[in-house]
C-alpha cells in the first residue's frame, strides 16, 4: 500500500509538468487558461473517476467493462484506496495528454465533458481491458498485452483521443 501512494504522488506530480509545458507552448495571453484547464481537467476527471470510473474499470462484469450488479462504483463496499488513488493518477495523466493538442483551440465547455467523459468511461474500458484478471487484452493469442507501470494504457488512452 506504502508503494502503491508513494508512486501515486509521484505520477500525480507529473501534472504540474505537463501544465508548465503546456503553458511554454501557448502564447503569454493564454497560459492562465490552459493553466485553468489543466486544474480544472485534474478536478472533473477525479470526480468521474470515482463515481463511475473505477466501477467501470474494476467492478464485477465482462471482460470489456465492469460495473455490473452496481459494484465498485464511488469505491462502495471497497476498502482499496491506494489503488483507487494511482488508478486515478493515471486516469487524470491520460486526460491531461490532450492538454497540449487543444490548447488555444477548445472552449472550457467542451474541454470539461471531454475530461468528464474520459475519466469515466474512455480510459476505465481500456484499463480493464489490460490490467483486470479477466480483460479481454490479457486472453489475446494466449500471449496477452503487457504493460509496463501504465505507460501502455496511459499513452494509447491519450493518444488516440488526442487525434
């Protein structure tokens, strides 16, 4: 459990480098907005998170998305905090990617049901499908999907949704 927070601030402090990059790459008028945006992304992302999030991602259900039976969703009956917590510093590293390929170019608006969105469903279905015992990435050709401390999830996540 001690690892699991410890790795957890450490991705979760990964958000205040991606703000000062994104800020170095805007003009000067707009680095409090994608300031802003970067706040306000960490901000929604962890409340869809735990309401529906990690349900989704972790739940009893399929091998695409859990959830089923309403299990696991705002950690209900579920003393797995730590996990909860770097699952959530992922989740919002995956939602702060897009951070850099809007910025100067998305209202707030939409920025926030992306970010909404993202945290509860986009990025839950992808990590179920690598990282829960039975999700369907892990069962391809009897070889299955591996993943090194989140960089595969966290990146296709944020890549192909950046595009």
């Amino acid at each position: 459990m001690f690892f699991l927070l410890v790795s957890g601030v450490f991705i979760f402090f990964m958000q205040t480098g991606f703000a000062m990059l994104c800020a170095g790459s805007v003009r000067q008028k707009n680095v409090q907005n994608v300031l802003f945006k970067n706040f306000i992304d960490l901000c929604f992302c962890a409340i869809s998170f735990y309401c529906l999030g990690f349900g989704f991602a972790f739940g009893n259900g399929s091998s695409f998305i859990g959830g089923i039976g309403r299990s696991g969703f705002a950690l209900q009956k579920n003393n797995q905090y730590a996990f909860y917590f770097i699952q959530f510093c992922f989740a919002g590293t995956a939602d702060t990617v897009i951070a850099g390929t809007v910025a100067e170019r998305c209202q707030i608006k939409a920025y926030i049901c992306y970010s909404i969105f993202l945290g509860s469903f986009v990025y839950p279905v992808i990590a179920r499908s690598v990282w829960y015992e039975n999700g369907f990435l892990l069962k391809v050709h009897e070889i299955g999907a591996y993943d090194f401390a989140g960089s595969g999830v966290v990146h296709i996540t944020g890549g192909a949704t950046a595009l």
